[in-house]
C-alpha cells in the first residue's frame, strides 16, 4: 500500500503530469487556483511548459496554439472563467483541438460565492458552446477520482481530438484526503494518430472517427480554421460538406459513447430504490447507504462518472428492475431530465440543493424515507 494525502485540485494536477500532459496556461480563480500552482512546481522541472494568462481568454488562446502544434495540454478555471473560455472551446471542437478543461465548480450565478460548492456548470459544459455538438464531461467524486479520470480526460481527448471536461467542484478540489494509487488500475495512455504519407488532408476521416494529427509549424503545411470547412481545412459553404462535418463530430463521440460510459455501482439483491448521483453528493449518497443497511431499509446506488455523452444503456439497463429512482443533485436540477427522458414513465423522484451547503446523508435518508 503507497498512501497519498493531498487535495483533489493536487490530484488532478498530478493526474495530468502521469498522462503527459506538458502544456498549462491559467489565470488564478478560486477554487481552481491550486490546480495552477502545482503545475506551476512540476511542468517546469520535466521540460514542461506553465503560463498565467493575463486572462482567462488568452490563456485558452495560449492552450488552443499550444494543442495544435502537438502539445498535451491542461486548462484550470471555475464557472466564471468557463463562461470566457466558451468561445474558444467552441473553436477546439469545431476545429478538433485536444485539450483537457478542469471546471473546480463553485456556487454560481455569475460571480456566485467563490469558497463555496456546487454542481453549477453542469448544464454550461455542454451546452456552452455553439452549435450544440457533443462534448466530454467526466464528474469525480473525490481525489482518487480527480487523478484517474484526468488520466481518461487526456486519453479521449487524444483519442477524439476534443476538448474534453472535468467536473470537479471546491469540495471535492480543496479537501485533502488520503487514497492509494496502489489499489486501482491505471488506464494506458493514449496518443493521438499522427498522419503518415504524403498530401496532408487535415480533416479527412472515416464517418465515425477523427481525423490524423500533424502539428502546426512542421515540414508539411496545416491548415486550421474556425469557420465552416472541408475535409480539406478550407472554407466553405457547400451544405452537403458541411452536414457531412458536422454529423462526423457527432458521430465520433456517440459512436464510442459505451467506452466513453464510466459509472460505478452498488446494486443490492431484492431492494426497489435507485439513488442515481454524481461528483461529491455520491459519497453522502454511499453514507446514506450503508445507514439505511443498518436499519434494514438496503438501497442500491449509481454513480455516474461520465456525464456527457449521457450513458443512456448504463442508466437504462441499471435502473430496469427497480420501481423507484431517486435523483440527488448539488444543484436545482440540471441532470434529473435526462433520467426521465431515458427512464420514461418509471417512477422517479427528486431532491436538489444548491445554496453552498453540501448535501447530507440524513437529508438523503429523509428523501428516501418520505416516499
């Protein structure tokens, strides 16, 4: 057993490094700003590059260059700084730019309160973008999380050449608690294809998949843009190329949504409750579990760890048996329709909180209770 002991923001950080990330730029912002300065003490050291913006729009400008001349690159914000990156995210989807994106939520709206928890962005990290094209969101609920699920983050984006989210939260990011590395398996690091041959064509791919990588400022000429283009990587307006694009950068990610599909679950013989939950309110939720054992009242859980894409067959094919599922969110509501547009007319049932308050296990004993 090698026991570590560090806050999630530390974790993801040295999730980063152990999947080759050697590229950060950031700007400070509570409660993600941990997650900077410890890339700030390690990239430099391995020959990795750390850069503060001087805001956040020029930092993901500096992540989006850095991406596209081959660099494995990490971002650190919280809601704020997401709502100044959306722009150019929408230009690392539209343009197939790996990138990982760490979100330490905190309470929104707006400025919100910046020592306070919540799951405020969930909504914001897929729909923030134009266009309405899939994106990657991937939840932790806690520090050994922060460091696998960055280690997944880099691998899908490699693989799928997108900007892939991590969905952690300040309390998740800032409490230190101690796990083992030991005791888990470690996914393979993943790297993107790189073209090979001759008569580079940036963005040819088969219908499912992403195309080939080569680096800007090399040997061979690559064309990047933000606008509407061809396989090609010119502008265009022809309608056939540009619903072939756009269905394509749906495919590749719906296509591979059942790898894409990380959860965990505790499923208990002869119990009719599901709580269905993700990030830090799964571990009240597993507190919550093991109380209602003791007084005779077993419930089964899901924990999601993948968001978006939304894992409908793992959600589905879990939920089949139970007559009663329950959804807790550290928010007002931000994934309950989906379980109900998955799970039609089963019974489902609710609690959200989201004034900077965690959620307790008593008060999901009291959901549970009060049928």
């Amino acid at each position: 057993m090698a026991l570590s002991f560090m806050e999630g923001n530390e974790a993801l950080a040295r999730g980063a490094m152990a999947a080759g990330c050697n590229f950060f730029a950031g700007y400070p912002i509570t409660p993600a700003t941990t997650i900077f300065s410890n890339m700030l003490k390690m990239l430099p050291p391995t020959g990795g590059i750390c850069i503060q913006g001087e805001d956040e729009i020029a930092s993901m400008g500096y992540c989006i260059g850095a991406a596209m001349a081959g660099k494995k690159v990490l971002t650190a914000t919280s809601g704020p700084g997401i709502s100044l990156y959306s722009e150019q995210v929408s230009f690392a989807i539209g343009s197939e730019i790996p990138l990982v994106i760490a979100d330490v939520q905190r309470l929104g709206p707006s400025t919100g309160s910046a020592t306070r928890g919540a799951d405020s962005d969930i909504q914001f990290l897929r729909w923030g973008a134009t266009a309405g094209v899939p994106v990657i969101v991937l939840a932790p609920k806690d520090a050994l999380d922060c460091y696998i699920l960055t280690i997944h983050a880099f691998n899908y984006a490699e693989q799928f050449r997108c900007p892939v989210f991590i969905a952690s939260n300040k309390e998740i990011g800032m409490t230190k608690e101690s796990f083992d590395l030991n005791s888990v398996t470690l996914p393979s690091l993943v790297e993107r294809t790189p073209y090979k041959g001759d008569n580079y064509i940036p963005f040819k791919a088969d219908p499912d998949k992403a195309p080939p990588f080569l680096p800007i400022g090399g040997k061979t000429l690559v064309r990047q843009t933000s606008s509407t283009h061809g396989p090609d990587g010119y502008i265009t307006i022809d309608p056939e190329i540009i619903a072939a694009n756009q269905q394509r950068l749906r495919t590749k990610l719906h296509a591979a949504r059942q790898q894409l599909s990380l959860y965990e679950k505790n499923l208990i013989p002869e119990t009719d409750t599901l709580i269905i939950s993700y990030g830090i309110t799964s571990r009240a939720v597993e507190d919550a579990a093991k109380i209602l054992a003791q007084k005779g009242q077993p419930i089964s859980t899901l924990s999601l760890k993948t968001l978006w894409p939304v894992p409908e067959q793992v959600i589905l094919k879990t939920a089949a048996n139970f007559k009663r599922v329950v959804v807790i969110e550290m928010n007002l509501g931000q994934y309950i329709n989906e379980i109900r547009r998955i799970l039609g007319g089963k019974k489902i049932d609710f609690y959200g909180q989201m004034n900077g308050v965690m959620i307790t296990p008593g008060k999901i004993m009291e959901v549970i209770e009060n049928e």
